[in-house]
C-alpha cells in the first residue's frame, strides 16, 4: 500500500499510473469522489500551482488549459512543452562556452604541455583553449534532458509533437546526464531571466527531489508536489499580489526573505535561524503567518489537532520578531471554529500576545473570478485582524495579469 500523507501529482510505472489530488476540504461524502470531483480538485491544484510558482504558466492561463479531463501528468507536460517552446523560438539562450580541442589552425590560446604531448609528430596541428558563443550552455542541456524524459512517459500526440519540435531547436545542444548540482550552478540574469520558471519545472523532474523508485529495467517516473509548499506559496503570492496593494504601507515577506534572524547565539555564531512561511509588516508592526496542510480536530477545548511543536514554533516567532499576534493558517476543515491561543505572562495573566487559528475554503472553483475575490476577501480579513486594522466593507478584486 502506499501513504502520500502531504504529496500530490503523478506516479508512473509501465502500465500503471497513480495521480494523487488533494482533498482536505472536501464537504461532501467522504466517498463521493467522482470524476466530477477529480475535475475539480486538479482544476483547483494546476491554479495553486501557476500562482505560487510550481509550474510555467500564468495563472490566467489556468482555465484554459484546465478545461482538459487529461490527466494531471499529461496536463503538466503540455504546459511545459507549450511554454519551453514559444521561449525557444523567441531565441534559446546562447553564451561563451569553453573549448580545448586540437584543431589545424591557431585559435585562443595554445596549451604548451597538451600541444607537446598530443601534436609532437604532428606539427600542422595546435591544442587550444579558446571561448565558443553557442547555445550549448548548461541551460539548454538541462532543457534538453527533461524533454526527452517527458517524451517516454507523455502519451498525447500533441505533446509529444510539441516536445519532439523542442528537441529539434534544441538540437546542437549535447546530451548529458543532469545532476542536481548543474542546477546550482546556473546564474539566472536579465539574458536568461524568461526561463527562470521553465528551469524550476525542469528540476522537479530532473533532480530527483521527490520519490522515485527503479529496480531493474523497469523505468519508473514522479512529479510530486509538496502541499505544504504549494500551500505556503499560494497564500504568500495572493497576500503579495492582491491583498497588501489594498492596505496602506504593507510589505509581505514570503519566507521572511531579508528579515531572517536567529533564535540563539554562540561564539559569535547564530544558532537556530527562524524562516516564518510569511512575514508581514506594517508601520513598525508585524503579523507572523505560518501556513499548514492538515486538518484540524473539531472540539472546543484543548489543542483541537493543532500541534504543540506548531505552537511552541509561533512563540518563537513571536518573541524573536517583536510580534504581538501571529496566525496559523489551515484550509477549511467542516465543524472547526477560529479560535485563539493566548500567551500567559508571570503572572499567569493575558501577555497581550496570541496565535490565532484561523482557515480559509480552498473548496470552491478557484478559476472563477467570484469565487477567487471570495478566498482573497478572507486572506485580508485575515491580515486586517491580525495587524489591528479596520475590517474592509468589500473586496475589489482586480482579476488576473
């Protein structure tokens, strides 16, 4: 048997494909997983995906391509070879490769030990280093390889068109075997910035972060997701995009980017580096958010399924960023009511200072515009409680760019 616990996407083995969709805010009939709520759920889970990032496509797009009963993983590679090949034929990228070959004239600079050793009895010839600009960067060697990976597990005639035309543009670039480093090694620049998203795809499928599993001759593929991270990433591009353009003086942080601290320190050194999913600023105060895949437990006393290490982890954050309340942010989950953990003092008194448990419905079709306003509507409520600010009589939402 197999356990996903947070991951979703696509597993494939010859003969056998497994697509795992999210469902935690089902409200129906735990049984009542149709197709028509699989059509749901990969509609709603390509949508979290274009806005926080995890695929090449705008998030406008979405719709579009979503209208499709495909599978996910059939979906996803029509997206990447449809994006990857309007990049190519606007140009690939192109850069001064480095060349020793031993050629019969003079270019770049001669090596003296490779010339005497290889060219001692032919002296027509000359054992060079020289800089070559040609397509045949890292870049398009790492496109190269996902291409042909997608080919072998995609079976729509259309995308494996479309892949194979990428192939040919891409077709004085040298087959290699990618490793996880070449990635790591690629300077992203205002050249090569249009790719940046199509590279990021390229390393869930390349690098071998998620799952995998080959015995044998068996060739086995994965493309899975983590939904904490899509999670994470969704809230933090509705928050950046739509909801701090509506307040005033408020700055979103995903990932605290240039505001990370450390908890602790010793000889000198940070210990224990604190990364709050979401920071948000405002006039001198700050809202902690942290995002959370799970369900809660309904009841009214106790924890209610929030976990204590959670808690403890908000404390922190609390104290370390000088933030008077924070939020732990779950989808919704039936039967579970907003409630509030407050921050005890010496005294065993209220300190002020509280993590509030808060949720918002991802169970409604997040490619209508309505229903998006809706879910953004309940991110700024969020926000606005947390940092003190009026509540809003109304959202107007501006739509997708």
């Amino acid at each position: 048997y197999a356990r996903t616990a947070q991951w979703v996407g696509v597993i494939q083995v010859p003969g056998v494909q497994i697509e795992i969709l999210p469902k935690v805010d089902s409200l129906g009939d735990e049984d009542d997983w149709g197709k028509d709520a699989q059509f749901a759920a990969r509609k709603n889970l390509l949508y979290m995906l274009a806005v926080g990032g995890d695929v090449p496509v705008r998030s406008r797009d979405v719709a579009k391509l979503a209208t499709r009963r495909a599978p996910l993983s059939e979906t996803l590679a029509a997206i990447f070879a449809d994006r990857l090949r309007r990049e190519l034929l606007c140009g690939p990228e192109r850069g001064y490769q480095h060349r020793e070959e031993n050629l019969r004239s003079f270019k770049g600079k001669l090596l003296i030990s490779d010339q005497a050793r290889a060219n001692a009895a032919h002296r027509e010839r000359f054992y060079c280093r020289f800089d070559e600009f040609s397509d045949d960067t890292a870049m398009n060697r790492i496109f190269k390889a996902a291409c042909r990976v997608l080919h072998g597990v995609t079976g729509t005639p259309a995308t494996q068109d479309v892949l194979r035309q990428c192939l040919l543009l891409l077709d004085g670039v040298s087959d290699v075997e990618v490793q996880d480093a070449d990635f790591s090694a690629i300077a992203i620049n205002r050249q090569n910035q249009r790719f940046e998203d199509v590279l990021r795809f390229c390393r869930l499928i390349l690098a071998r972060r998620t799952p995998t599993i080959e015995a044998g001759g068996t060739r086995s593929f994965s493309l899975l997701f983590d939904m904490n991270k899509v999670f994470e990433r969704f809230v933090a591009a509705l928050l950046h995009r739509y909801v701090a353009p509506r307040l005033d003086n408020v700055q979103v942080y995903p990932q605290a980017r240039s505001h990370r601290r450390h908890l602790m320190e010793c000889d000198g050194a940070g210990v224990l580096r604190l990364e709050p999913d979401i920071l948000i600023e405002a006039s001198g105060r700050r809202l902690i958010m942290d995002t959370k895949w799970k369900r809660l437990t309904p009841g009214k006393r106790g924890r209610g399924g929030v976990a204590g290490a959670d808690l403890y982890q908000l404390y922190a954050y609390i104290r370390r960023y000088d933030s008077r309340h924070s939020v732990l942010l779950y989808p919704h989950t039936p039967g579970i009511e907003p409630r509030d953990f407050h921050v005890l003092d010496g005294t065993h008194r209220h300190s002020g200072e509280r993590v509030a448990i808060r949720q918002v419905s991802l169970h409604r079709n997040l490619s209508a515009e309505s229903e998006r306003a809706q879910l953004i509507g309940e991110l700024e409520a969020i926000v606005r409680e947390g940092l003190g600010m009026p509540q809003a009589a109304a959202v107007d939402y501006p739509g997708d760019a």
